[in-house]
C-alpha cells in the first residue's frame, strides 16, 4: 500500500555494498604497515603462554625461562659436570660438610650493586629466613650456617656431607642472586622491590599478559649475547604461537609444552622455519595410586604397564617427537643406565594376569573381584592438550581390558593439589627432569610433597626404598651410590607403580635466519646467549 | 518528568540490594571454608583446627549472616572487593581494572559496529521491502541467529587471518586486533537491531501520520527521512543502549575464541581456578551496569518520547 | 492452529529435521558405523571413506559416529531444559497471575532481579558454584531461563481470569486446581509452544557453547561444541574438522528458530510479519 509508493529507484544498497568492500580492501594494507613497524634488527621476538608473572628468584611464581635470563647462580651445570658461574672456584672439605666458595671479582647487579660475598651472603640469608618453603630441597635440611670472612670468600657449613649440594645450588631457583638493594629490608619472602640480577639481561618492561622486553646487560661479565634485545609475547594457544610465527610476528617458539606434534610435523621439510629437538629432559607418565584397593594388587599394576602401547603413543600423539619410555628414567640420567627388563605391550598377557588374579569379567564388561569393580579415575591437568589426547586413548585401550576408566581433567592447580593430597587413582606426572633428576625427585618421595608419596605409601618395600634414597643422599662414594639407585630403581620399577610412557623433550620451531639454537642441562634455561640472525 | 525520574531512581534501590545479596549468597554457598581459603592464600604451611576458628574470628566469620552481608556491601562501595584467591599478591578490583578496559574496546567498537550495519540495513530492508536486498539481508539474519558465536569467531579466523592472512589471528595490540573480535560480537546483535528496525520502520509507514504527510504533498524522501525514521530511531536506539551491558557480557565467548585479555577471559579463568571473589565480582559488576544502563536509557526515553510522558500524566 | 501449520511446508520441513535428528540419535547405536569412543591413534584425520564417512579426529575416532552420538546432549539435554523451565515457570507464573497479592509480589521481585541480568552470566555463575559438568548447565540454563515465562505467563493468566468461562466455572463452584489445570493451562498452552520453540534453539547454542568453553558436556562423551573445542586446537593442520559440528549446529538451531517463527504465524495471523 503505502510502502509501495513509497519505493522508488535508489542505488542506496549498491553504495552501501561498495563502501563495505572499499573499506575492507583498505584494512590490510594498514595492517601490514603496523606489523612492519615493530620489527627492529637485534631484536628476537620469542613467545610464553603465560605472563612472566613475579620474578622474584627465592620464590616459585615466575617463569623459569625469565629468571634464567635475568639472575645466575655460583655454579652451572654443563654437560660435563659443575662449571664456575658467579663462584670462580670451590672447595669443599675432606669430610665434605664444608663448601668454600671463591667469588668472582668486578661482577655487579644492574643496578649498579657489586656482587660479592656480602651480596652472597644476604641472598642465602633471605633464603634461609624462608627455610620451610624450600625443603622439597634435600639440603635445606641438612644447611647448618652460612658466613662471608671477606668480600671474596663465602662459606656454607653443613651437617652431614650431601653429594648433589653443588647441583642444587645451580638449579635456578631458589640459589640465584637478586642485588640486595631489591630486597625488602634484607628479606625476600614478601616479595621484592625489583628483579634485578647479575644475568645477560635485564628485564626493562612488562605489560601484563601482553609482552616483556629484556635487553643485553651492558655490563655482563661472561661473554655478552648478540641478540640485544629480546620480546617475550604471550600468546596461550597452540595454534595462535604456530600462525604468529608463520606470518613473522614471533622468530621462535621453545619450549616441552610449546607446540603440538601435529604441527611440528608439518615443518619437517620446511624451507622457511627449522626444527630443533633436544635429548630427553624428562620422563612423561602416569602414577597408579598403590593405596587404591583395586590398584593394590600388583597383577592390576603388571596388567596395565603391559597394556601400554608406548610406542603407539609415541608415534600417534608425538609423532616421533617424543621416544616411547620404559623405565622411570631415562638411560641418560645419572646413575639410571641400569639393565631393567621393559614392561613390553601384551595384551593377552594382561589379561592373563588379571585372569590369574581371580578378576574376573562381568556382564558389563567391567571385570572384578569380590565385589570390588575394576573403576579407576584418571585425572589430567586440563592445561594440556596432549595428556587429554593420551588419557583419551587410554580409556579405551584399558576400556578392552575389562577396566573401566573415567577421566577427570582440572586446572593446574587443584590438580597439583590432588596430586600432593594422594587423591588420585592415576594421574599424570612429568619428573622433574634434569637437573633433578634422579636425586632430588628420588628424596622427594619420601614426604608429602608431590603425588610420589601418596602413590608409594602403601608398597611392601616403601621403607627398603626410602632408607636407600637416605643413604644415598650423605654417601660419599661414588660406587656404594650406584648400587644403592640401582637397588631403589629396580625395586620402583618392579613394583610398577610408576606407567612411564614418553620421554619428553624440548622442541623448538623457529625462522631459519635465526642460527644457534640449541639447548643445555637445564632444561627450562633458553639460551638465547648462543643464538644470532643471519645476516641477508 | 522530575517524579520520573525520582521514582525511577528509588525502584533500582531494592534491585541494586537484590543483586548484590544474590552476588553475596553465592560465595557463602562455596563448598570450602573461607577461613581455610585464606589461610591457605597467606601460605600456612600447617592448618589446625585452632587456626581456623582464630581466622574465622579474625575476618568476623562468627557474625551473623546480614552483619556480614552488610559488612560487604559497606566494602563494595568503598570499592573494596577483596583479594583474589589464586593470586593473593592482586586484589580483585586490581584484576578487574585490568582487565576491564579491554573488554570495554571490544564492546565499544562492537557497538560502533551494530549502529553503523544495523541501521541503515534495516532502514534500506523496510524501504525495499520484498526486494533481493531484503531478501538477501533476511536470510542473512536467519543465518546468523542460528550461528554458535564461537563458530563464526573460529570461522573468521580460519578464513580472514589463517587463508586471506588480513588480520592477527588473535591477542592484543593493535587496532587490527580488534576488528575480527568486535564484529564477532557484534553480528548477533546486528540481525537483533536489523529486525528490529526493519519491522519499527514498517509499522511507522502504516501510521496516520504518514498518510496525512503524504496528502499534504511532502517529498517520500522527506516523509521517509524526517518522519518515519525519526520515529523509528527513537526506540530503536534506546533498545541499543539497553543492550550495551548486554554486549560487556556477551563478549564472554568471543575473548576466549580471540585470547582476548578482557573481563570476560579472566571469568572463565576465574571459574576454572576456582577464584570465587573474581568471580563474584564479575557477576556484581555486570548487574549494576545492566541497571543503570537500563535506568539511563529509560529516562532518557521518558524524555524524548512525549506519548509517555502523558500517559503517565 | 495445527492444520494451519501443517499446510506450512517450511513448518513441515522444520519439524521433519528435528524428528529425523531425534530418531538418529535415539537410534545411533544402530546407525552409527563405529563406536563413537574406539580409537585408532596412528589413523588420525583421515579423509572420508567407506569406514569413515566422514574422516577421523584427532584420535583417530569415526568423527560420523561421533556426530550421530552428540545428537543426544545436544538436542536431548536442551529439550530436557527446556522441559524444566517451562514447569517451573508455568507454577510460578500461575501462582502469581492467579492468586496475586502478596504472593504476586514476591515472585515478580524475585523474577525482576533474574532479569536484570544477562542470562550468560548467572549461567556461568551457577555453574562456577556448582562445579564444571552438564547437569549443572542444565540446573543453571533452567534457573534463569525460568523467569522470562513466569513473566509471560502471569500476563496471560491474569488476561483470561476474568474471562467468562473462568468466572463462570469458578459460580459452579470449581476449585482452584481444576480451573488452573482444566481452562489456564490450554489457554496459554499455544502462546507457550512458540516461546518453548525459540528457546530450544537459544539452549542448543547454549549447551555447546558451554560445552565448548569446557564448561559442559566433558571428554570424551561426543558432543558438538566439544568436537568444536578440540577442532579449535587443530584448526591450521585440520581445519576441516571444524566443519561438520557446526554446521550440524546451525542446521538444528535454525530448524527450531524457523518453527517457532511458523507457529507464531498460525497462532496469531494478525501478527504474520509484514
């Protein structure tokens, strides 16, 4: 009626259409111009899924990767034992509770701070004011007292000889050396007034969850990097990191956690970007809670090592990224190369176990025993894609043998609450991995620190193991040590109560101007000192 | 108009104590203890019976449960809002803050975007009403109402940044971050506003009015421009402004699709951490945006609109 | 009103997608060509073949089977929502159009502080309280969703208590229940299945978004919002496995919104849109 007079010829539509395409073709252009603009030479863009968080050295909120940029210890560990660090040399005593530290001379902080005994002396006081956090560290129990005679010597006495104490005090934290000055009041539990040490770089700017910018410490006494400058984005997805490095917003992604398999595959032949992978760092696996009454019985725990197929898991979630594991650690370890009969994939031979151990199959094929269901919860931190992906696989792979799994995935921390806790029936774990490994994880089993102890508790041979790990820590002799691992080991793995499945390993995926990248013994420590662009 | 508005003001007083009551009642109903949460968050190595009941007394736990409630509110508007559990070294209001300006870019350019498509759309469907045009910009709402906004945000990314290689697939920066994020938000709201309009313009050609204008010899043009548009306009940007807080919380999804480090990211963080006063927080915020956004719009309506404004009287 | 709708062929076509989708998932086990949990790690994202038709996940899963089994938390558990919202705002908009008074009163503050926030929020709330699971999307989806029929459905309750035939069924002495059950209920009963209809679609989109933010439905049971979640993952290496599950959810959601569309025409042919 109305409207139809109403309507008459206009191009209004065809314009309005033309506007939206004009103006859509514009936007690249633009945008182009703004990602040209941030790229600056001596500059490395890299990428962290979480921000750098508190860097304070003598606590445990920061990322790793940041502190080993910003603050160093008195030794490094390199690949053929302790190298000097902010410490030039070391002695330790005959009966080997006495550790002398000579201290590097003309080291200073960034802010200008000499690093000397004193310097020295006021971290391991701050330190050691906040003893309780720290002993998940073997040492800090036995630390009796530290003192600096003179600017250059510094002195830790201990109770009983420890024969990893040096690496300990080269782990990143908590033995690295923020400048006095950033401590509150000499403290440092409380947190700290700057991040500021004695390291290659300095951090200059942080926006919080956006990026971090470190630049080159001017005054670096070891031998200074050629990247000056390093931005650190933060960018949480998978994906996200891969399509930023492939349109040239980030030069390298490094990291266990950083990249998926299924897209590191995807740059094996790449001309563009290059691939990097380091020796295992750690093992990856799942932990069988031995007080859970079906998991008690060691047939179950046999049963289900030998329905693992690690190599399956190796080759369908890692492609080959990752080696398939056999034992708790890997042969590369200290004091691990040990002859240990693998739990090899046998299906059949799981089920006779189970078969043999009086489980047996229901009609809703869940097997059991006594009336006692084989329902076992497997719990995976929901941060991470891959275990999802594993724990999937493994439902249904167990799922045929008679055992029914359900899966529960939470966030980082009330898992790690659950795991400390012991309530869990399975649950995923990585080891600590060098340098911790074997030592330091070994004596953390025997509190109540990480899932290990809740998982152990009820093993026959808990106590034979735990007095092993003891000795072990205060020997002194080389061999008496090998054979006290090896007795430890053996028993842990005959108990099968640990299911390891992949060595873990460090992946880096980066542009191929960038040369040098590579990885050390310790394995959250980016060396960004080694690396440098190509010159075109 | 004075009464109006005074009225109006008193009637958001009880909803305002409504909100945050039901904001105040969700974190009591939290399993865990909130004296044991806070113990844990100063990092007590060792929580005994006795430290409990001693933080309990600390924190005026043992108070009844109104004196509590209004303990709280007297906090809230002194903008006190507490200290996140998960991170005991931010407080919430800290969080928020931070968080908050983002979102609010997100939704504004949203909203730029809803008023600049919507409009003349919807305008140009009603005036070419049963042509191509308006054919093909109804299937286009149909469409888009029955799209998962988070599909059409992995969509975007999948077809403007990964194959087109247009835009940043995702995060913070640039202006050039924002555009996909902002229109992922805003293309549910835009079929909304394009209906909208559509059938407020239509309704409008059917009025008296627009017969007598059309008899008095007026341009269609004029008719169209002055009258019915103006007409429609009236409430059709009162409906958008009402939708404003909606759009703050409609960018929930879109920040998790987009790793947009807005409010509505650390929401969902938020839950999955268990961080129940960032959480709660968030819920409280959203409520009194959404009251005074409609309060403001009402009586700004109240005012253009002289039909109300009698019938009342 | 219902011969009407079935003279609507886009009504028909409307209804034939959702009954088809029900009976393929009340039937997948016997439809489905795999079981929607097997696995088969060293075939993931395979193309589409005869044992496959359409691929493999990234486990290797018959991504088909999958779909056919997400059917059931999607469709199922929406109108399983849907269900509670109406029941429990039908009682309490009857409660309150009837009786009135003080009864009135509260419900409708209760029902304006429901309102004045966005749905997606409570919803996130409910389910930050309760814990992250499906059943708790449900229970929070009806918690809010409630509010907007009681609203509805007082208005229409109070239009039709003082019609005639109320009134006079009220002089012959009938009891409050009858006259709620027996006149209220299939007054409003028309005006309802629109609103119902609308909504089924708002809580399809609603459960998988939840599930998609991983607030929902969890691994490894199949559900479309979920597949779209681990899709996301691998949208550079396989962005073809975001296809499928969308789509579904468009065709499904549209489905319901284009029903409720119809049935308002036949309810109301005042209202037919211009």
């Amino acid at each position: 009626m109305e409207t139809s007079r109403l309507r008459k010829k206009r191009p209004l539509p065809a314009l309005l259409l033309a506007c939206c395409m004009a103006g859509s073709s514009l936007l690249p252009l633009w945008a182009g111009q703004a990602q040209a603009a941030e790229q600056e030479p001596d500059t490395l863009r890299f990428v962290n899924y979480r921000d750098v968080r508190d860097l304070n050295p003598h606590l445990y909120a920061g990322e790793m990767y940041a502190q080993e940029m910003i603050y160093e210890t008195l030794v490094d560990i390199g690949p053929d034992g302790y190298k000097p660090c902010l410490a030039e040399s070391w002695e330790i005593s005959p009966d080997g509770k006495v550790y002398t530290f000579k201290i590097r001379k003309g080291v200073t902080f960034t802010d200008g701070t000499p690093c000397d005994a004193y310097a020295v002396k006021a971290n391991f006081d701050a330190i050691l004011e906040n003893r309780a956090r720290h002993t998940w560290l073997e040492m800090m129990h036995l630390l009796e007292k530290v003192d600096a005679p003179d600017a250059h010597t510094f002195r830790i006495f201990m109770s009983r000889p420890y024969y990893p104490m040096l690496t300990e005090l080269g782990v990143t934290r908590p033995f690295a050396m923020i400048s006095p000055k950033a401590m509150k009041n000499g403290s440092t539990k409380d947190g700290v007034n700057a991040f500021i040490g004695t390291g290659p770089y300095k951090l200059v700017k942080v926006v919080t969850d956006e990026y971090a910018v470190f630049e080159a410490n001017e005054n670096y006494w070891g031998e200074k990097p050629r990247i000056r400058r390093i931005v650190v984005k933060v960018i949480p997805d998978n994906q996200t990191r891969i399509l930023a490095l492939e349109k040239g917003e980030i030069d390298l992604i490094w990291g266990k956690n950083m990249l998926d398999a299924d897209a590191l595959n995807k740059y094996r032949n790449s001309d563009e970007f290059d691939i990097a992978l380091s020796k295992p760092t750690s093992t990856r696996q799942i932990v069988l809670n031995g007080q859970n009454p079906v998991l008690a019985d060691i047939n179950v725990r046999k049963a289900l090592q030998h329905a693992t197929n690690r190599k399956a898991i190796s080759r369908g979630v890692f492609h080959d990224t990752e080696p398939p594991a056999d034992t708790l650690y890997a042969r590369s370890v200290p004091y691990c190369d040990i002859d240990l009969a693998p739990y090899a994939y046998d299906m059949k031979k799981a089920a006779d176990l189970l078969e043999k151990a009086g489980w047996k199959m229901g009609d809703d094929g869940v097997r059991a025993k006594d009336g006692l269901r084989m329902e076992l919860g497997l719990l995976y931190n929901s941060n991470s894609v891959t275990e999802k992906t594993i724990a999937e696989y493994l439902q249904h792979e167990y799922g045929k043998l008679g055992i029914r799994v359900s899966l529960r995935g939470e966030e980082e921390q009330s898992y790690r609450d659950n795991m400390k806790n012991g309530l869990f029936d399975m649950i995923f774990n990585i080891c600590w991995g060098m340098p911790y490994d074997p030592q330091s994880s070994m004596a953390a089993m025997r509190q109540r620190v990480y899932g290990d102890y809740a998982a152990q508790l009820a093993l026959p041979d808990k106590k034979e193991i735990d007095a092993a790990i003891t000795e072990i820590l205060s020997s002194t002799d080389e061999k008496r040590r090998q054979e006290l691992f090896t007795f430890a080991l053996t028993h842990l793995h005959d108990d099968a109560i640990y299911i390891p499945l992949t060595y873990e390993t460090n992946k880096a995926l980066f542009s191929s101007r960038l040369k040098g990248v590579g990885f050390t013994q310790t394995q959250y420590e980016v060396p960004f000192s080694k690396m440098y662009f190509e010159k075109r | 108009m004075k009464n109006y508005v005074i009225m109006r003001l008193l009637a958001t007083v009880p909803l305002l104590l409504g909100i945050s009551f039901l904001c105040f009642v969700f974190i009591n109903l939290i399993p865990s203890d909130p004296a044991e949460v806070a113990l844990r968050i100063r990092q007590t190595p060792v929580i005994t019976e006795e430290l409990i009941a001693q933080t309990r007394a600390e924190l005026g736990l043992d108070q009844p449960f109104l004196v509590r409630y209004f303990q709280w509110l007297w906090d809230c508007l002194h903008f006190d809002l507490g200290v996140s559990y998960t991170n005991p070294a931010r407080t919430v209001l800290g969080e928020i803050g931070r968080c908050l300006p983002a979102t609010l870019e997100l939704a504004g350019l949203s909203l730029v975007y809803v008023i600049v498509l919507s409009l003349p759309i919807g305008f140009l469907s009603a005036v070419y009403k049963d042509t191509w045009f308006d054919r093909i910009m109804r299937g286009f709402v149909f469409a888009t109402t029955a799209m998962p906004v988070y599909w059409v945000g992995l969509l975007l990314i999948w077809l403007i940044s990964i194959r087109l290689d247009l835009l940043p697939t995702s995060g913070y920066g640039s202006f050039a971050h924002l555009i996909l994020p902002a229109f992922t938000v805003a293309l549910s709201y835009i079929s909304t506003y394009i209906r909208l309009i559509r059938n407020n313009m239509l309704e409008n050609m059917r009025e008296d009015y627009v017969l007598y204008a059309q008899a008095r010899g007026l341009k269609q043009r004029a008719i169209l421009v002055r009258h019915i548009l103006k007409n429609s306009l009236q409430s059709c940007v009162t409906a958008i402004g009402m939708s404003i807080p909606q759009l703050i919380a409609g960018t929930i999804v879109v920040e998790n699709v987009f790793a947009w480090p807005g409010v509505g990211r650390l929401c969902i963080a938020s839950i999955f951490n268990r961080d129940y006063p960032v959480i709660q927080a968030y819920v409280l915020l959203v409520g009194v945006l959404f009251v005074f956004f409609n309060l403001a719009f009402d009586i700004l309506q109240y005012a253009a609109d002289p039909r109300l404004r009698e019938r009342k009287a | 009103m219902l011969q009407q709708l079935f003279k609507n062929p886009m009504a028909l076509l409307c209804m034939g997608i959702l009954l088809f989708t029900a009976l393929l998932g009340i039937f997948a086990p016997w439809v489905a060509p795999n079981d929607p949990y097997a696995n088969d790690i060293l075939n993931k994202f395979a193309g589409p073949s005869w044992d496959y038709p359409l691929g493999t996940d990234q486990l290797g899963r018959c991504v088909f089977s999958r779909m056919l089994f997400g059917i059931r938390p999607t469709l199922f558990l929406s109108l399983l929502t849907m269900l509670g919202t109406i029941g429990l705002g039908v009682i309490m908009g009857i409660t309150a159009g009837y009786f009135r008074g003080a009864v009135d009163e509260v419900i409708m503050r209760v029902v304006d502080v429901m309102l004045s926030f966005p749905s997606q929020i409570i919803i996130l709330a409910v389910v930050a309280l309760l814990g992250v699971d499906i059943r708790n999307v449900v229970i929070a989806s009806i918690f809010i969703k409630w509010a907007w029929y009681a609203r509805m459905i007082r208005t229409a309750t109070i239009k039709y208590t003082n019609m005639n035939f109320v009134l006079f069924s009220r002089s012959i002495g009938s009891g409050n229940f009858y006259i709620l059950t027996r006149h209220m209920l299939p007054c409003i009963a028309a005006e309802l299945a629109v609103l119902a209809s609308l909504d089924t679609g708002w809580a399809i989109l609603n459960i998988s978004t939840l599930s998609f933010l991983g607030l929902g439905v969890q691994a490894p049971v199949p559900e479309w919002g979920a597949m779209l979640n681990e899709a996301k993952n691998v949208m550079i290496s396989n962005p073809e496995q975001m296809l499928v599950p969308g789509i579904a959810v468009v065709v499904l959601v549209g489905a319901c919104n284009m029903l409720g569309d119809c049935l308002r025409d036949a309810l109301d042919p005042k209202a037919v849109r211009q």
